[in-house]
C-alpha cells in the first residue's frame, strides 16, 4: 500500500461535496471536496506500489489547459486503470459543477 501527494494550481474554492465508485468493487473511490483557494490537493491510497508516475501523468492530462476549482481530492486505489482513474474523476468534477 502506498500514499501519494499532488499538487496543481487552481481557481476559487469548488461547490459542493461528492463521492463517486466504490473501492469495494475492485474499482476506486473518489471523494471531492472545496479546498483553499489557488491549490488543487489529490490525497492517493493505491495497492500498486511504484506507481506515482502514471498518477502524475493522468492528472496532468486531465487538468492540462484549464484552471481547476480549488478541491481536495481523495482517492482510494484497488489498481484500477488510468482510463478508469479518469473517468471516476471526470464523473465526480461534473457532479460539483452541477451542484
């Protein structure tokens, strides 16, 4: 089991608060939060030890080009791809813009 840290700039605060997928599942948790202004934080809990490169680069992707709300992320891991990785996060960020 490891834990990795990530940093990004962003905007203001995000709305609302949201939980999407289920680590039980074999799939992963994201949990969504508002976080202080100008910092978007990931908090990742994966069973894939080695691994902080492919986080790296699929958050790079998935906030390249644009100013993220300011969040706190939190991600619980049971090995899952990158592409479900992005789409789980992709879910939860439309659900706080809906919000």
């Amino acid at each position: 089991m490891e834990t990795l840290s990530f940093e990004f700039p962003a905007g203001q605060p995000g709305r609302g608060r949201t939980l999407v997928g289920c680590v039980g599942s074999g799939d992963l948790e994201v949990l969504i939060e508002p976080g202080p202004a100008g910092t978007l934080s990931i908090a990742v809990q994966t069973s894939v030890d080695g691994s902080a490169t492919r986080w790296q680069q699929v958050f790079a992707r998935i906030f390249e080009g644009r100013t993220a709300p300011a969040l706190r992320i939190d991600i619980h891991d049971f090995g899952a791809t990158p592409g479900v990785v992005r789409l789980r996060l992709e879910q939860g960020l439309e659900e706080i813009d809906h919000d």
